[in-house]
C-alpha cells in the first residue's frame, strides 16, 4: 500500500493528527453550546469525539494496538475513578456527570490518543499551532476590547476589564499563561528559526495579552514563568535581571499599577485575597465535615451554603485554590492523583530537557508551564474548565510524546 506525502508527513495517524490539532485550535469553542437531542454538546466536546473515533478508525485500519500503558495511566485512572466516586457523592448527580464527562473523561482520552498520534517532531508542531492558534484568537479578542475600554477610561482598577469570549478576564490569563511557558522555550531554545520566530511572534501577542487581562494571579503565574526560562539560559543572570527590570517598568504603568495596588491595600474593599483566605478558610472547615471525598463533583457551592452563604454575597463554585478545589471536586483520592500525574510530568519532562534531542523546547516548556499552573493554582482554579482541563492534558500528552518518541542526539 502506497502512502502519500501527508499520510509519511504525520506519520500512522495522519487524520487523526489533523483532528488533534483541529480541537486544539477548537478549545475556546466550548462556549459554543447546542443540544443533540436530550443530550447537551459543544464545538469542542464533539471535536473530541471527532478525534477518538478517527483515531479508533486509523488503528483499526493499519492493525495497530495502541499502547496505553504510560507513566501516566494508573495516576489517570485513579483520577478518573476518583471522579466517578464523587459523581456519586455529588448533590447534583446531574451536573455532576456533565463535569464527569467534560473535565476528565474526555480530556484523558485526548491524552491517550495524543500521546499514541504525536510521534515525530512535525507533529507535535502542528498540536502545538493549534494551541497556539486558540490562544491568539483568545487574547487578540480579548485585547481589542480592553485597549477600547482603556480608551474610553471605564476600566477600574478593582475588577477584571471587560471580557469577550471566556465570562471572566482572569479566564484569559489561565489559558494563556501555560502557553507563554512553551511559545517562550521555544523561542529560546527550537533548532529551527522559522519555528523560534513565529514562537516569538506568539509569545509576544499572548504577554500583552496577559497583561491586558489585568490578573493579579496571572501576573504571579507569568512571573513564575519568566524567571523560569530565565534560569534554564546560560546567560541567567542577564535574563533575570531584564525580566525584573521589565516587571519594574509594567508596575510603573496605569492601570496595571493600581491593578496590583489594590490587592497591597488590605483595607480596600475590593481586595481580593482578603476575600480568598476568608473564602480558603471556610472551605477548610467544610472539608472537615467531608474529608474523604469533599463535596463531590460540581458540589462545591452547595456544600459550603452552610458555612458561607448566610454571611457572604459572593457565591463560588470553586474555593479558588488548586490543592482545595481538586479535594472539594474529587475527594483525597482525587487529589493525590492528580498531584501524580503533575509531579510524573515534572520527572519526565525534567529527563526530557536534560536529553540531548530535538523535543527539548517542548519539555522545558511543559516543565515551566506546570509551574505556572501550580503557581497560579494558589489563587485561583487551573483546571476545571472544558478549555484548560484539554490543555493540561495536552501538555502532558507533548512532554509523554517527547520521552517516548524521540531518540537521543549521538555525540
């Protein structure tokens, strides 16, 4: 059987490779929503399906079993049974399998089919466009909007700007950041300079981006990721001291200034993090009344009415921290599955970086990229959302795919 140049350019999987790349271009179009019957569906979500059923179809096809033993499938798979527990636990059973099927269930299947597709470097480029092509759309949007608002001075300094898109600015900054970690290691770092200047190109559109989101807890993350690539460079120093200069000229400017002001100034009203550790705290103590399996899926809000609801006007579904919310979603078990599957990823990516190969840009970028959701997880929630749950586990696809596919550069 003969092969064309696309089939040999993608390797095995050459439609599946297209879709992979399609749904991550696709991943803000979660918000576009419609029912197939009884049953509710979006862009996204049908993009994935997409996908898994190309890739069942293409293994059918050339008689390949896909491997799915990794590093990562026992830590997925006590997530994912975590998950069903907590389904069960939930309040609303309903909601409940929703975010069963919408944060966990599918975004891992993506892993699985992703880290089989993405065999060569060629491929894992293309995934990467994808991202970077939902990013762009993202934070393009979204800036055209915020610049017209600081045009028209309505932007305060103690909320989020307008938004477009997402339903919230810090939506932004939790998308964008991660990818700023990889286009940034790649910039530094890819072979290729076609490939560093349309990275840098990226890098550049998604920091403004970031910035015009006016997240403190995006700004923390971005710096995380700044100081990161920074240290990974043999001119470190250099790089740690622009980045800080950079920092100190950003704090200079309105409104990021009074941005961050705002959350220095304990006795504004508008502080937010005074709000988190009132808001950490109770959620501390429901969690005491439900250690083992916390609130249950999409049950946070209900769970904790008892202790909040009665003295607060602010209604959350999260508690807006990465270590509370994955033990409020998905009890212990989720939560230290979960912490596997991130310290897996720093191991393996870590080794990959170390590794004398092309994929590593791709690993350091993984790498900075888990820090910056880790950072950013002690403000706010970088995962329960259809866009960010399929970019974790896409990024933790590229960093398996990297170890598994790529062979060491002989000296």
């Amino acid at each position: 059987m003969t092969r064309t140049r696309t089939g040999v350019a993608l390797g095995a999987y050459p439609i599946t490779a297209v879709l992979c790349a399609l749904t991550c271009a696709l991943t803000p179009a979660y918000t576009l929503r419609w029912r197939i019957g009884f049953y509710p569906s979006t862009v996204l979500e049908d993009a994935i399906v997409l996908t898994v059923a190309a890739f069942v179809f293409e293994s059918w096809r050339a008689r390949m079993m896909p491997r799915l033993l990794t590093p990562l499938t026992v830590p997925a798979l006590i997530f994912l049974l975590a998950g069903a527990i907590d389904v069960v636990v939930s309040p609303d059973r309903r909601a409940a399998l929703g975010i069963y099927r919408a944060y966990l269930i599918e975004p891992v299947a993506f892993f699985f089919v992703l880290s089989e597709v993405v065999r060569t470097w060629r491929v894992a480029t293309l995934v990467m466009a994808g991202l970077a092509a939902a990013g762009m759309i993202v934070g393009i949007a979204n800036s055209v909007v915020i610049l017209d608002a600081i045009r028209l001075r309505t932007i305060s300094p103690g909320v989020t700007g307008p938004v477009t898109i997402y339903t919230n600015a810090n939506d932004i900054a939790l998308f964008l950041v991660p990818l700023i970690a990889l286009a940034g290691s790649i910039t530094l770092y890819a072979h290729d300079r076609r490939e560093r200047i349309v990275a840098g190109v990226v890098l550049a559109i998604a920091v403004v981006s970031t910035l015009l989101s006016f997240s403190r807890g995006g700004y923390l993350a971005l710096a995380a990721v700044a100081l990161g690539l920074a240290l990974s460079h043999r001119r470190r120093w250099w790089l740690v001291s622009a980045a800080a200069a950079a920092a100190v000229v950003l704090l200079l400017l309105p409104p990021i200034n009074q941005r961050v002001g705002v959350e220095l100034d304990f006795h504004n009203s508008q502080n937010t993090l005074v709000g988190r550790l009132e808001l950490w705290r109770v959620s501390l103590q429901m969690l005491q009344q439900h250690v083992l399996f916390g609130g249950g899926l999409s049950g946070f809000a209900q769970s904790i009415a008892p202790y909040w609801n009665a003295t607060h006007i602010d209604r959350f579904i999260y508690p807006h921290n990465i270590v509370l919310t994955f033990w409020s979603e998905t009890g212990l078990l989720g939560l230290g599955a979960f912490a596997w599957v991130v310290a897996t990823t720093f191991v393996m990516s870590a080794r990959g970086w170390r590794t004398a190969n092309d994929w590593r840009p791709v690993e350091l970028g993984v790498l900075v990229a888990m820090v910056a959701v880790v950072v950013h997880g002690l403000v706010d929630v970088p995962y329960f959302k259809n866009d960010l749950s399929l970019e974790f586990w896409v990024l933790v696809g590229l960093a398996w795919a990297g170890r598994r596919w790529s062979e060491p550069k002989k000296a």
